[in-house]
C-alpha cells in the first residue's frame, strides 16, 4: 500500500495586518471600524487559516515607522506561518536607499508599502523623489504595494509607466466604489494598468468597500470578474486583509466570496489563486 501523503500546494494568504492598538497611529479606525480598536496578533488568526488549509500568510504594515519592520520581523520569528513582510520605509528620503541596504538583514521582508491612498499626486504618485526611491527598490529586489482609491488610478497608471523594472501589486482591488456600485470609471483604468504584466492584483478589501452590513455576493462579482479578466489567472491573488475585513464578515466569510468566484475556474487556476500567484510575486 502507498503511504506517501498526496502534497497539496501552498496556500497563502497574501494580505494581512498584525498591531498593538494605538489611537494615535491607527487613527484611521474610525468609529464605523470600533472593533478593530484592539491588538491583532498571528495567534488570533492561525488556527482559522489552517483550518482553510493555509500554510501561510503575507504580513503587511499597517504602521509608517521603521520599527514596524522589525515588528513584524519578531512576529515571522515567533510564527512560521508569516512567510514574507511587506514593511515601511520613507521613500520620500534622499537617504532611503542605505535604508534598503541596511534592512537586507531582515530575511522575509520582501517589499515595502506606502499608504498613498487619498494622498495628493505631488506628494507621491508625481513626486520625483519618490519615484526615484521606488525605482531603486527593483536593485534589491523588493516588491512594492500600491495602495491608492480609485480615484487615483489615472495617477497610478502614470507612475507605474515610468518604473518598467519594477513588480508591483495593487492592494484591495484599486478601492473601487463598490458601495454605491460605481465601475466604469475604475473598470477603464484597470484595464490600461493590468497591461502592464509586472503588476499583480490582490483579490481584497472589497466587503470594506462596500455596505458593511448590507454587501452581497452579487455586489461583488462583477469587480472579481472584470479583474480576473484584465489581470488573467496568473496575477491575481486572494488576500484577506485580517483583521480590517472583520468590520464586515469573518475570516471564512471573506474566504468563502473567492472560494465562490473560483467554482467557474479550472482547479489549476485556483491553486494559483490562493497561494501559488502570491508564492510567485513575493519570490518566497
């Protein structure tokens, strides 16, 4: 009898956030978000994402500081499901690239994030500076996360035309309006931004930018689909954006709207989407 145990492939999920609640630089929890005014930590989540058949997760800032990096570093120490870090670093700094060097000693962090979301486009997305800094980043091969509203993507699409060496992944979809189901506008500028094939998309954040009480499968499908369509199987991945997500379902609730989307996709397809893309753009 063959005892040799069937190996499934690794399951990732490519976006969650870990803190210790402080009012001050989480201010953006807003009183709609309460619940989240607490600490979050891997404990919390492992078991639930183990039970999904998860072997791990992508750890993403949540923090502007430098010591979010080692933050983080301590918890993927601690818990070895954190398979990569997506840290912070002040890519407005003329200095930021010795800071690249420097955080090289920190192994599983694979890139960086910026919160630019609702940011004018003179101070990142039409900054020299920051441009520059971003450039850099594909040197020391790090993977960078735009994170930006949909109002912003005409601006994004600028600023990713002029950094051809870089690997990029959009966070939550690009924050379409899927609350008051607004997706011309945001359908027009994904399909110019996914020409680009250095830029992946995560499949995240949607129930949050929806009606927290009131979304439905429906109201999100046609946002799921426009983005496997534009960005194909092989560059889009599911994200959970535990804990942020808990302000409108559980983790399995999350889970569950692309474990739907995934019926009409071949079982290979899937694979990618829930671990094998994620295992790919992060070079874990």
């Amino acid at each position: 009898m063959n005892n040799t145990k069937l190996r499934l492939p690794m399951r990732i999920d490519a976006h969650q956030h870990f803190w210790q609640y402080n009012p001050i630089t989480q201010g953006w929890i807003n009183d709609e978000m309460r619940a989240l005014r607490r600490d979050f930590t891997p404990k919390e989540v492992q078991t639930e994402i183990e039970s999904l058949n998860f072997a791990g997760a992508i750890a993403v800032q949540a923090e502007e500081t430098l010591e979010e990096n080692f933050y983080l570093n301590n918890l993927a120490d601690e818990n070895g499901f954190i398979k990569g870090i997506v840290g912070w670093l002040d890519l407005l700094d003329k200095h930021a690239e010795q800071k690249m060097q420097d955080l090289k000693s920190i192994q599983k962090l694979v890139g960086f994030r910026t919160i630019t979301q609702g940011a004018p486009d003179e101070k990142y997305l039409g900054n020299r500076q920051y441009i520059d800094n971003v450039k850099l980043l594909s040197s020391y091969n790090y993977t960078y996360d735009l994170l930006v509203h949909n109002t912003q993507m005409k601006s994004l699409i600028r600023f990713t035309d002029q950094l051809p060496d870089n690997r990029f992944i959009l966070d939550h979809l690009g924050k379409p309006d899927i609350k008051n189901k607004q997706i011309k506008n945001w359908k027009s500028d994904i399909k110019i931004l996914a020409e680009n094939p250095n830029i992946y998309c995560k499949l995240s954040g949607m129930t949050t930018e929806s009606d927290y009480q009131n979304w439905t499968y429906d109201d999100l499908y046609p946002y799921m689909e426009i983005v496997a369509e534009y960005f194909g199987t092989d560059r889009i991945c599911f994200g959970s954006d535990w804990p942020v997500c808990l302000v409108a379902g559980s983790y399995n609730t999350t889970y569950s709207i692309v474990e739907k989307f995934c019926q009409q996709v071949t079982q290979t397809e899937k694979e990618k989407l829930f671990g094998l893309n994620t295992k790919e753009f992060y070079k874990l």
